[in-house]
C-alpha cells in the first residue's frame, strides 16, 4: 500500500504544476521543482494525511523543519485535493 501511495504522490509531483516551488536543503535550494528522497517521501506522507510521520522522517535532517513551513501552503493545498483535475489547477 504505501509503496502505491508513494508513487502515485510523488508522481503528483513531477507531472502535475507544482505550487511546491521554495524548496530548502542545499543540494536542491531555490531550484523549483526540484525535491531530494527524504523531502519527496515527507511531501507524499503530508500530501495523504499522515503529517506526524512526515516531520518525524525529517526531523533528522537540518533543513527538515524549514521544509515543511517553507512549503505549508503548497502541501496544504495538495492535501486538500479530493480528485487530480484539482491537482492540476
């Protein structure tokens, strides 16, 4: 099940238009569209309704915290979405 669900979000991520564009860490910062592992993996599990899990998988990481309140609006949004015509918009 998760694996399906982690596909399908981050899939949601690549192709759709993503409003998630202030992304944080040094390898990926200020480069739109552009997420490592971990943060795709935290979008995916915030985007499905477990945003507990997705603070605890980045909280080991330095920019884990400012990804989260960086991308808030975005990730809400998404969460949101009830069918992927929203997702789109």
């Amino acid at each position: 099940m998760i694996d399906r669900l982690c596909h399908c979000s981050v899939s949601l991520f690549v192709h759709a238009h993503n409003p998630c564009a202030s992304l944080c860490p040094q390898v990926n910062y200020g480069k739109p569209f552009k997420m490592n592992t971990v943060e795709a993996m935290a979008a995916t599990l915030y985007i499905a309704g477990l945003k507990d899990d997705a603070v605890a998988l980045l909280e080991p990481f330095a920019f884990g915290e400012e990804f989260i309140k960086i991308n808030l609006e975005a990730l809400n949004a998404y969460a949101s979405c009830t069918n992927a015509d929203e997702v789109r918009i």
